[in-house]
C-alpha cells in the first residue's frame, strides 16, 4: 500500500490537468458553435480563429481560478465553514499533538482551528505544507481519546504532506466557479431580448454555454473531485498510520465516526470533500452516493485492520 502513494500523486496531477483540458474543450465547443451559427452563406467560415478565442477565454478563466484558489481559497474554506483559530491554553493537546506530528512529519507546524460544531469531524486546507491549516470540530475533540484524535490528526496531515488539499482546493474552486458562470449565463438568457437576423443565434451560444458549464458544475467537476479524493482517503489513512505507529488509534476513530448521527451543520459540498468522513454520507439518500468523495468507512477500517494484523504477526 505505501508504494502506491507516489504513483497517486501523479495519477491526481493527472486528473487535475484533465479537468483543466476540459474547461479548455468548453472553450472551444462554444466557440465552434458561435462561429457554426452566425456563418453567412456565400462567405468563408474561419473555425479555427473562433476556437482559439473559446479556448483562450477559457483557459483564462481556468487560471483566475487556479490563481484564486492558490492564494484565497483557504482562508475563504475556513470562513465558509466558522473556523476559528483555536487557543493554544483552551486547546492545549490539540496544539501539542499537531505540533509533535509535524515534527515527525518533517513538515512545519500548520494553523489549528477549530470550528463550534457537535458533530465530530476534521479537515485540512491549504496550498501547501508551508502554507496549511488544520481544523478539527469541537464535536471530535469531545469524542475522540488522545491516541484516536492522534490517528485523526496525523491523517489530516498526511493529506497536507501529500499535496491532496491544494488539488481538491483547485479543483473545487473550479467547479464552483463553473457553477457561477452557469448560474450567470442562465440568468443572461432569462433576461435578454436580443433583436436582429442574428438574435436566434446568439442565443443558441448562450444555451450551450450555460448547459455545458452546468455540465462542469453538476456532473464531470464531482466525478473528477471523487476520483481524486477516494483513493486517497485510504492512502492518508495509511500514511496517518505509518506516521503514528499505531493503526489501533485510527480504527477506533473511524468506528466512532461511523456511528455518528450528528449532522455537521457548518459544511457545505466544496468541504466535505475535504473531512476525514463525508458529512453528507451518513444524512444523504442514494443518488449522493453516486458522488461520494469517500470509500465507505468499513472498507477503510478493513484496510487498517489488515495493516495492524501485519504489524502484530
């Protein structure tokens, strides 16, 4: 398992360039049908200009995304979700054990914050292991003894060391700026009453550029943040353990977690991508499931239990 963690890293990079070529192809679809319909008859077509612009302007807006993501996108996760720096006095063993983690992590220290919530949960954002923050619910820090809050907080950490809350980060602010844009676009056509031999045409650009960002924002934008969140739930798990030395600590946390019935209120979608258990798996009907960013937790534990059978053989 642990030598599967390099070949994740790249298989992610992977699937975030594909999510950047496919705001790209929008781009350039919406170019091509501009230019299909507002064609003159008698007159040369030229297709490829018009696709470059699309694929310009898209590209574009792909990299203010990424940009924004990549110096704002934490700190707006934490407000989103009420996060608030956590005392040092009054959260004394969080502090020590982030801090003992980073240390055997070879990683700097990262922010902690914890978030008023009874629900037991955690999370890690950040662009980078200089640059990361972890947050814990006071929910989880109720529950959790100090050796399952360990196994929780060294996952959140492996999830920093690994680089995995800079893509999900990127790729969440993508799909909620596609939603945006869709959003906007939609909008635009309800209230606009273009006028002219070209008025049918224009509109049918507008339509197409609003399903294909809805497209982005409801269907292709989840499936490529599940497939980069599912499997490494399970390598973070992992990693937590080979960091602890102690996988006891992490099973007993996600058994926990799983019998948990309190919804978390403070979450939205773009987050639960991001906690040590989906919030939305344990409240949600069937169709979520479609999308869930998380392997069930009993597959989870399955796997750590196989690693502290090893350990103990």
């Amino acid at each position: 398992m642990y030598e599967e963690i390099a070949q994740n890293k790249r298989r992610a990079v992977l699937y975030a360039v594909v999510f950047f070529l496919v705001w790209v192809g929008i781009g350039a679809l919406v170019g091509l049908i501009a230019v299909a319909f507002s064609r003159s008859p008698g007159r040369p077509t030229n297709y490829g200009n018009a696709v470059a612009a699309g694929v310009a302007i898209a590209g574009i807006l792909a990299l203010i995304g990424i940009a924004y993501s990549v110096t704002a996108g934490a700190r707006l996760v934490l407000a989103v979700s009420g996060a608030h720096p956590a005392d040092p006095n009054q959260y004394r063993q969080l502090h020590n054990l982030v801090e003992e983690l980073a240390i055997g992590d070879g990683v700097p220290k990262p922010a902690v914050y914890v978030i008023d919530d009874p629900s037991p949960n955690a999370f890690a954002t950040g662009t980078s292991p200089n640059k990361a923050a972890i947050t814990a619910t006071t929910g989880l820090l109720q529950m959790m003894n100090r050796e399952e809050l360990e196994g929780v907080l060294g996952h959140e950490m492996s999830h920093i060391k690994n680089y995995d809350v800079r893509l999900l980060l990127i790729v969440s602010t993508l799909i909620g700026m596609a939603g945006l844009l869709a959003s906007v676009v939609w909008r635009s056509a309800f209230f606009m009453r273009p006028r002219g031999r070209d008025s049918e045409q224009i509109m049918i650009v507008v339509y197409a550029a609003g399903l294909l960002l809805a497209a982005v924002a409801i269907i292709f934008g989840p499936l490529i943040r599940l497939a980069l969140s599912r499997r490494r739930e399970e390598l973070a798990d992992v990693s937590s353990v080979k960091l602890t030395r102690n996988p006891e600590g992490l099973i007993s946390a996600l058994k926990k977690l799983a019998d948990n019935d309190k919804p978390f209120k403070k979450f939205n979608h773009a987050t639960a991508a991001m906690c040590i258990d989906d919030p939305l798996q344990h409240h949600e009907g069937r169709f979520h499931r479609l999308f869930d960013t998380h392997p069930p937790i009993a597959e989870r534990i399955a796997i750590l239990e196989q690693i502290a059978h090893t350990q103990t053989a």
